[in-house]
C-alpha cells in the first residue's frame, strides 16, 4: 500500500548478510558461511535493535513503524523464529501503525510452502522473490542456484501464502533482443501479481562480472541497445496496468512497496545488521549511519558495545538536497514542493541551478509545476545526468 500525501513513514530495515553462493552480477553486503549460530545472530540483531530504539527516543521513535524490511543476503535463510522475534521486538519498542507492510525478500530455490507457511506465522505480509529470469540458460549466466520450474513453484507457493508477492527480473543480458525480452515479459506478467521490480544488469566493481568485463569476456548492451529494452518493458507493463512509480518498480496504485517509499521520499529508517545504512532524524538533524560490513566483526562489536556502528554523521544542509532529488526523481510523482521546503527549508528554484532547471525542462527532461518536480521519461532514461545539471 503506498503511503498517502507527503509522509514518508519510518522504516527498520534488517540486514541478513549471508547467502548460499555469490552472484557473479551481486555487489551487496553478502557472505557466504558454512556455519551460522543462529541463536547467537538472534540476540545480536535484537540487541542492536534496542539500540537503535534507545537512540530514537524523543525523535524517530516517537513515529509509528510503517514497514519492515528484511533484506540481504538472503533473509530466507533466517530461521522463521528469528523472523519473529525480530518482528516482536519492533513492535515492544516502537509503535506501530495499524497495518505496517513487513517484507521479507527469498530465493526461489528457498520455496518450499511449510518454510514460507512460517513467515506467513511470523508476521510477514509481503514476499519479494529473487527470481531474475525464467529461463533456464540466463538463470545459469547469472549464476542463480534455482531453475525456471522452481522460480514458477515459488511464485505459485508465495502467492498461497501471502497476500502481497513481488518478484524481481534482470535484463540486458548478453545478446538479449527486444522481442526476446518482451516474450519473457510476456510469461513474467501471466504470473505477476501487483508488483514487479525490473533491473538492468549493471556491471558493478568488485564483481565476477566486472572481472570478466575487463578481461574481454563479458560483454552487455550498449546504451542504445539498453534504452530500447528499457522503453520495451515501460510500454509492456503499463499496458498491463502495472506502470512504474520508480525507475525500476511497477505496480498499480496503491501497490507500491511502502518501504521503498520511504527511502525514495527521503523519510526516516533504522538500518539494523553488518553493513545497514540508516538515516535517522536525531536532536533535529538528519543523521547518517552505517553498521560494521564484516559479519563477524560486525557480531563481536555488537555483543562487546550493543551495536556495530561504524559511521555515524550529521549530514549537511546541501547534502541532503542532493539525497532528496536522488531518490525523490526515481519516482513518477517526483519531488513535492511540501517535502523540499520540509528538507531544504526553501523552494525548489532557490536551491538549484535555475539556468539548469530551465533547460532541462525546455528540453523535456524535467517538469516543473505548483505541485514539484519531476523527471519526464526521457529524464529517467538519463537521471544521473539530470542530477549533475541540476545541482551543479
């Protein structure tokens, strides 16, 4: 459910840092380990959230959690009991709106109905599944450790059990064409149910890919190539009533995922577990925090202190107008004028290159009205230049 008007809710965001293998495409904060003591892992996540609920005193605490994101990693490998202590422990230290989305994100090849029948039980209410492909041979190039039939059963499983389900696709592959795409967009959308996340492969540092890349032995769409696949899936999807309300999410209204919402109107979150970033609004300063990467540093710090706070800074007034458009122009509403003057303290035109705005705008790249500021389809298509103009 999207959040109503300009209110970004407030978050608790999870951190689960472990996955079965690595992706060769995957940059996130994620490890593999044979062995996770996972009573162990249980009293560090819910002693750091003690913290962060002791920090957030008097401030973000005051706020009702909206949403609950447990994120990785891959959180389906959390115990279900772990879920719900963890779910349990938000609610005894904040207060909680009357219905906050709690999402879980899960490998297909983790789909067995008993095994989400007990997140179901745990309190979780919106599953995110890792499918990336339906095709066997593109599954295998991604290096993903399920086959098209489980990522079919999964979805099936989840939509059983849940009654919100999303999944997740990657495109521009190697040699993918259009008409290819839109045949798998095609079977993707017969399964879909109010939410679809649809991702270009990026080629990230620090990757297999990126290895691959540099020797030669990887090689993507071009740009053209990628914008062609890009328009393909924005025509597709909102013919299907699912358009985007963010560069890469898809859903009707009123299916937007809440938590995401809350990152992309630049609201509140408590980022809980190695390496979780939050943005919390402390003795009235926005205030950036990022946990410990290393798991197990990460877990010894939290036994000795109570938390694994690595980095923790107050984030300047110009910094902060930058954040807001970053994430604020992914969305199709764009940035309310009510939100800029609630973070920036002023109007949209006094804070930016108005030279800029104006040329971006008469060259259909932003609109700009008595409601805000958005980027037109074809700013999307290029946002990171948009961005740079903008706050040059």
């Amino acid at each position: 459910m999207a959040l109503a008007g300009t209110d970004p809710g407030f978050g608790i965001y999870v951190h689960w840092p472990f996955c079965a293998s690595k992706c060769p495409y995957c940059d996130f904060n994620s490890h593999v380990r044979e062995d996770v003591d996972q009573a162990r892992w249980r009293r560090a996540l819910l002693a750091e959230l003690e913290h962060f609920a002791a920090e957030t005193a008097g401030g973000a605490g005051h706020k009702a959690v909206t949403s609950i994101f447990f994120g990785g990693g891959t959180p389906s490998l959390m115990p279900a009991e772990t879920v719900a202590a963890v779910i349990e422990a938000v609610r005894a230290h904040w207060p909680a709106s009357a219905s906050p989305e709690i999402t879980l994100e899960a490998n297909p090849g983790d789909g067995d109905a008993g095994r989400f029948r007990a997140y179901r039980e745990a309190g979780v209410d919106r599953l995110s599944l890792g499918v990336q492909s339906l095709d066997d041979a593109a599954l295998r190039f991604l290096g993903r450790r399920h086959d098209a039939a489980q990522a079919r059963a999964a979805i099936a499983i989840a939509q059983a059990a849940f009654p919100r389900v999303s999944f997740d696709l990657i495109y521009a592959l190697p040699g993918q064409s259009v008409g290819g795409w839109r045949a798998a967009l095609a079977e993707a959308l017969a399964l879909a149910g109010d939410h679809l996340s649809v991702y270009q492969l990026t080629i990230e540092p620090g990757t297999e890919f990126h290895t691959r890349a540099r020797m030669g032995a990887l090689e993507t769409p071009g740009d053209d190539e990628a914008a062609s696949l890009y328009e393909a899936t924005q025509e597709m999807l909102s013919a299907a009533g699912l358009p985007a309300y963010e560069v890469s999410n898809h859903a009707p209204p009123g299916g937007a995922c809440r938590h995401n919402l809350t990152y992309w109107l630049y609201g509140d979150y408590a980022g809980i577990g190695p390496g979780a970033h939050g943005r919390l609004t402390l003795a009235g300063h926005k205030t950036a925090i990022r946990q410990t990467r290393l798991p197990e540093r990460w877990l010894e710090q939290v036994e000795a202190q109570g938390h694994a706070t690595a980095e923790r800074r107050a984030v300047p007034p110009d910094e902060q107008i930058a954040e807001l458009l970053m994430m604020g122009l992914r969305l199709d509403r764009g940035v309310g004028r009510d939100r800029f003057r609630a973070v920036a303290g002023c109007e949209l035109e006094a804070a930016l290159d108005t030279a800029a705005l104006e040329r971006l705008a008469a060259g259909g790249f932003v609109e700009i009205d008595g409601a805000g500021m958005r980027a037109t389809a074809a700013g999307r298509l290029c946002l990171n230049a948009v961005l740079a103009e903008l706050l040059a």
